[in-house]
C-alpha cells in the first residue's frame, strides 16, 4: 500500500544508493525544509481561509466568494496584497530588532514542526524528548512578541507585548501541566512512544476523568498561549488597536500572521497527538472488525481530521466568546487552572500507579 | 473643552512623569471610539489613572447654522447629531417649533412619530448591543444586531425614503403618510425581534465572561450620576428615575401602558440591562400602537412660512441615550435667534472619567461601550 511512510523510506534508500550517507542526510534536510516551508504556505492559506469561512457560517455570512471557486483564492489574493505593500519601519522603532521579530515569532512555529508525526513513522525528527521540546520552542515565541513589541516605539505595540508576555509564560505552566498527565500514562516523552501507546484506545478514552480535565485545560491554556480569542489580549483590537503588530505592515505583518495560523495548527496538532492518538485510528478494545475497519483510513487522513476538528474548536471559542480582562486572564491561570492542574497530576499519578487506565 | 495647550503638553513621551505614569492618545482614529472621540489616557501600568476627553474633530457648528435656517430647515440638521436616533431629534424640534406655533396636530400624526421613535430606539439599541459586544471582544453578536437592525432600516426606507438621516417629522406632524406595508411590515419585524431576542441573552449576556467583565466596572452612584448630568440608561442604570416619556410625557406617551426600567446595579452590567430591558418595552409600545393607529390627516395645516412668536421655547424628549433637548430663543423672524441643543451623549461623557478611574484598559472600553456614545451627537 502507498503511504507516506513508504515514500519516504524510497527516497532515503534511493538516496543513500546514489550518494554517500552525509550527502544522502543534506540532501534529506533540504527536501524536509522545502516541505516545512511548502507545509507552511498550505496552512496559511487552507487555515485563514477556514477561518474566514468558520467565522462567516457563525455569523450569518456568506464569506470569501469572489475569488476562485468559493472564494479559495481568496487568501492567495490577499497575501499577493501583504507581499506588494510597503514594509514600512516607523522612525524611532529599534530598526534591528523590529525587523528581527517577526523572523523570530516564525522560525519558532517552524521549529515545533519537527517533531510531529504527520502520519504513520512520518516523522521529521523522533526526538526522545519531544514533549518537552515543544513545551520549550513554544515559549520562543514570545521572546519574538516582545521584541516586537519593544521595538516598535509604540505604547499599544508595548501593552499588547507585556500582555503577550505576562499570558504565554503563565499559560505555559498550565499547558505543561496536561501534557505531563500524558507522560506519566505512557511513561516516555518520546512522541512515537505516546502514539503508540494509544494503540488500543486513545488517552482522552483511556486516562479516566483526569485525561479529560487535562484536555480541556490543554485547550484553554492553548488557545491563550497562541493568542487567540478569548485570549487575544496582546492584539486586542478593540482596546489596544493590533496590539504588539501594530506598526507591522506588508510581509512582516504577513508572518506574523501565519506564525499565528501555524501556532493553531501545531498545538492543535500536539492535541491531537497527545489526547487523541495522532494518526492512530479509532480502536476500540478488542474489536477486531471494528478495529480493521478503521485501519483502512490512511493514518494521514485520521491525523488531518484530528487536527482540524481540534481547530475548528479553537475557532468556535472565538467567534463565540468576549475577551477576557488582563487581571481576569491571570487569575484564570494562576488561582483556578493551575492548582485544578496540580491536583489533577496528582490524581493521573494515582491512577497511572493503581493500574486503573485502560 | 480646550484649554490652552494642553494636548501639547499631554502628547506621549513628554509627561511621562515622574510618577511613571505613560499618557496614550486613544483616538480620534481607533476602533473602540466609534467616531472620532480623541481620549488622552494616563496609565500606570495597566490601570487607569485619567481620563479626558478632547473634543472637536467632528464640531459642525450646528447650532450656529441653524441660527440662518428657517424652522423648516433646522430639523434636518439634527438627523446629522445623534444620527442613531434621528428621527427622536427631528421629533422633538418639530415638537419645539409646534409649542411655539401651538399647533396641534393630528392624532394619526401623533401614533405614527411614537412609532417611529420606537422602532428608532430598538434599531438604536440593537446597533449598541452589537458594537457593545464588539468592544468586549466578541465579534459575531455584532452581525446578529445587524440582521434585525436590517429589517427596522427597511421599514424607514419604505415609510421615509431613507435608511439613516430620515426627516421625516416635519412641524404638524409628518412628511408623508405612511407606506401602505407599514403595518404588515412591522408586525412581521415585532414577530422576528420577538423570537430572536432571546439569541441575545444566549450569546451574550449569559456568558460568564461578558459578566465578568461588565460587572462591578464603571461604577457610578446615583448621586454622581445626577451631578454629571447623566441620563437615559446611563443614569437609570444608576437607579436614578429619569425617563422623559414617563416624567413628562410628550404626544401620546401618558396613554400608553410600559415601564421606565430602573437598575440599581450602578455598573455597566446594570446599564445593559437597563438597554436590553427597554427593547423588550419598546416592542411592548409599538404592538399597542400598531394596529390602532387613526385615520385621519398625517399633517396639521400650516403656513408655508412659519414664524414664532418672540419668546424661548425649550422641549425634551427621551432618545436612545438619554434626555435630548432643543431651546429655541426667538425674535419673531423666520430664523431662530438663537438655539441651544441639550445632546445626551455630552453630558454622559463627562461621567466617564469618574466611571473609568483606577479599572484596566480594557474596562475603559467597556465603559464607553455601556455609555454608548455616538461622537456626533457630543460635538454638534
């Protein structure tokens, strides 16, 4: 059967055949740049568009339906307007440092890529750690905000980045917190390893009660840490105009743009791994037929559906929820998410030593 | 409003103080104004410390103009004021110019202003419950106020010839008889409204965040709101009793059977409530009126000239935001020797730096939300 595993163990034969190993590995990382980029266009397109469109079915719009079929070019035509439109850096602003930030807020997005599987052994990089390098390449992010935000001489620029910043660092700890209830279940960091172990049930089933608190406050501490609505207080439009892009115009308004849209898709896609078994089919105990069944779903197809129903929740929350306050937004965190975070590590703890998971 | 220099010495970087306060310039150009409001906030941290509204981008001279219009031309100015309510504004100068003419006018005349006033305050208060929840951050109620809003700026189209400046009180009465769908039409909107106002409290005013972030903000007391002059659900919201159409009703008001909604909440929670509370009984006026409404002339006969007599007339009316008046000083000519326009939206403001004091940016926002302020109205 053709999939994605067997293409690409073809191309590393093929390669390691014809040229030798160190060539075969530079080659192999061009190729996984060039489709991490490739990777990146898609998102943002498919992703703004989904968006626009998600957001049109709620209130009561039609949306994009001018350019291409239903509007599909839509995003194409606007990026096409970002690329032509004048870079502007306002005077005063930290030349450097402003021009820097979006590169900084992109590349960390870039980086949390690798160690995602995208399908079955599809996979950039297996690092045995991979939990925790996600945990710790999405806090670059920020460092990208704030910089923004310092550098663009501009009091809105700076509340949005002090907000960002105060938001993400606090969030972090509560997104950490659900990701280690998954850990302690499967006992590796590895991401293959977690996969795997959702084999015969996926964790958000197996883990009891405390799996499902943890994924619900996955979900809230991710859409905070990628600064969306409810959360979206460092762009805040209605108080602080763009908050921390402000000054950003054209293309670096651009990539902060899509760093945004891929943020969404890569904890979407770190939801997906760790609560519902990444490209795992449904599996159900021990029912063979039913079992069989799901297998025959491409694992990419199972991991996409996962990902875009985790994103089209995202979505849901903010077309449909106010913003919170700042003062609000960290007493979420640190007096409601963050102890119910610690109890319940300790209640998975329980339940991991006691045998009581599926 | 402006004192000598004092934008100057207010622009960033140059006060920052030695208290370390940071001074932003919100507007005259940003989302949350809806208008050209410029407001110089100072900040510590996030907190507010200040606020002072500066006033004047969008000053028309109105009052000035109106000084060489006749008091058949005056009115039209007034749709361009607070041009959420216009046709209230128009209203009340042709009430005004009726008082000094004493006229009467016509009771079909009489039904179809009160009708019209109200569909004005609904579609009023349907674009605040929209542009309200758009401040707080949520997008979407916003396209849910527009749809109804829609249906109230058909009817104005048909009855008025126009959707937004009507003009359609003229002293005597009204401009033109109403569209022969008038009826049908709005009893289909009462229908509509009816089964979709609850959307508004599923979307909005239940969800806890909305709550929490309207909640205990803005505070004001009754008493303050009464010595800044506020009115309307700004001030109802404070428990203060102040309903034009109650206190001194006007037309036909004192026949009809609703209620002024008093909150005592003192926040902005309570000032929504208050809105969304007079919605409900602005249908509850309409449906009396709609299906009795009189045969008969839509206009009293006047001259085509019409001149006061010397003497100063003033009169009130009740618009979406509060209590709209027009003084009117006269010298006997066809002009007016003087007018004076008592905007709602004026006095509000001012209550918002009392209201906004020691809350987060993001309550600012909120509050100028809940006060629902439309810039043209305070600048004239």
């Amino acid at each position: 059967m053709l999939s994605l595993e067997t293409i690409t163990n073809n191309v590393h034969d093929w390669l390691n055949n014809h040229v030798s190993s160190t060539w075969a590995t530079i080659i192999e990382m061009l190729i996984v740049g060039l489709l991490v980029i490739g990777l990146f266009a898609m998102l943002g397109l498919i992703l703004v568009l989904m968006e626009r469109k998600v957001s049109a079915f709620m209130q009561i719009r039609v949306g994009p339906n001018r350019v291409g079929f239903k509007g599909s070019l839509q995003t194409l035509a606007d990026t096409l307007k970002l690329v032509l439109k004048e870079g502007l850096t306002p005077k005063g602003a930290d030349k450097f440092l402003f021009n820097l930030a979006p590169y900084v807020v992109m590349c960390a997005a870039m980086l949390i890529l690798a160690p995602i599987a995208f399908a079955k052994n599809f996979q950039i990089w297996d690092i045995n750690i991979g939990v925790l390098y996600i945990s710790a390449i999405s806090s670059i992010s920020v460092i990208g905000i704030l910089m923004a935000g310092w550098a663009s001489n501009n009091k809105y620029s700076l509340l949005g980045a002090m907000r960002s910043g105060a938001q993400i660092v606090s969030y972090e700890l509560s997104a950490g917190f659900s990701v280690l209830c998954i850990v302690i279940l499967t006992g590796s960091l590895q991401i293959s390893d977690i996969i795997n172990a959702q084999q015969n049930g996926w964790f958000i089933f197996k883990g009891h009660i405390p799996a499902i608190i943890s994924f619900i406050i996955f979900i809230i501490a991710v859409t905070a840490e990628t600064n969306r609505a409810p959360f979206d207080l460092a762009e805040a439009e209605s108080e602080l105009t763009a908050g921390f892009h402000t000054e950003y115009s054209g293309m670096k308004f651009a990539l902060f743009f899509l760093a945004e849209y891929v943020n969404i898709f890569v904890v979407c896609a770190i939801g997906a791994i760790l609560f519902f078994g990444g490209w795992m089919p449904l599996h159900i105990g021990n029912w063979q037929g039913f079992n069989q069944v799901m297998d025959y779903i491409p694992s990419s197809l199972w991991f996409i559906l996962k990902v875009f129903g985790l994103i089209f929740l995202i979505m849901w929350f903010r077309w449909t929820f106010p913003r919170l306050r700042v003062d609000q937004l960290l007493n979420l965190e640190w007096k409601y998410l963050l102890p119910l975070s610690l109890v319940n590590l300790l209640l998975m703890t329980v339940v991991a030593i006691m045998g009581w998971h599926f | 409003m402006y004192r000598t220099t004092d934008i100057l010495t207010n622009t960033p970087n140059t006060s920052l103080g030695e208290a370390g306060y940071m001074v932003i310039n919100v507007g005259p150009q940003h989302p949350a104004t809806h208008g050209v409001l410029h407001l110089v906030i100072t900040l510590s941290g996030e907190t507010i410390i200040n606020v002072e509204p500066h006033l004047g981008y969008i000053h028309r001279s109105i009052e000035k103009m109106c000084e060489s219009l006749t008091y058949r031309q005056f009115i039209y100015t007034t749709s361009r004021m607070d041009y959420l309510s216009s046709h209230i504004n128009n209203h009340c100068c042709a009430l005004s110019v009726e008082k000094g003419l004493q006229i009467e006018i016509p009771d079909r005349a009489k039904y179809i202003r009160i009708i019209l006033d109200e569909l004005t305050r609904l579609a009023s208060h349907q674009l605040w419950w929209g542009a309200m929840a758009m401040d707080i951050g949520a997008i979407t109620p916003f396209f849910y106020a527009f749809r109804e809003r829609e249906m109230i700026n058909d009817i104005m189209e048909e009855t008025c010839g126009a959707r937004l400046t009507m003009n359609y009180m003229v002293p005597g009465g009204v401009m033109y008889d109403l569209h022969p769908n008038f009826q049908k039409k709005v009893k289909e909107f009462i229908a509509f409204f009816k089964s979709k106002i609850n959307e508004y409290d599923e979307i909005l005013t239940g969800n806890i965040i909305f709550q929490n972030r309207m909640k205990g903000v803005g505070i004001i007391s009754k008493e303050d709101a009464i010595s800044y002059g506020c009115t309307g659900p700004t001030a109802r919201g404070s428990g203060v009793s102040c309903d034009v159409r109650k206190l001194y009703p006007y037309e036909i008001y004192s026949s009809i059977e609703f209620d002024e909604i008093i909150n005592n909440g003192c926040d902005s929670f309570a000032r929504y409530e208050v809105r969304m509370q007079e919605m409900k009984q602005s249908l509850k006026i309409i449906e009396q009126l709609i299906d009795n409404i009189p045969e008969g002339d839509f206009q009293a006969k006047t001259k085509t000239v019409l001149k006061l007599p010397k003497g100063e007339f003033y009169t009130r009316v009740e618009t979406a935001r509060g209590e709209f008046g027009v003084y009117i000083v006269s010298e006997g000519g066809t002009t007016p020797y003087r007018i004076k326009f008592r905007s709602p939206g004026f006095s509000n403001l001012s209550a918002l730096n009392h209201m906004a004091k020691g809350n987060k940016i993001g309550d600012l926002v909120a509050i100028m939300g809940s006060i629902d302020l439309v810039i043209p109205d305070i600048d004239r």
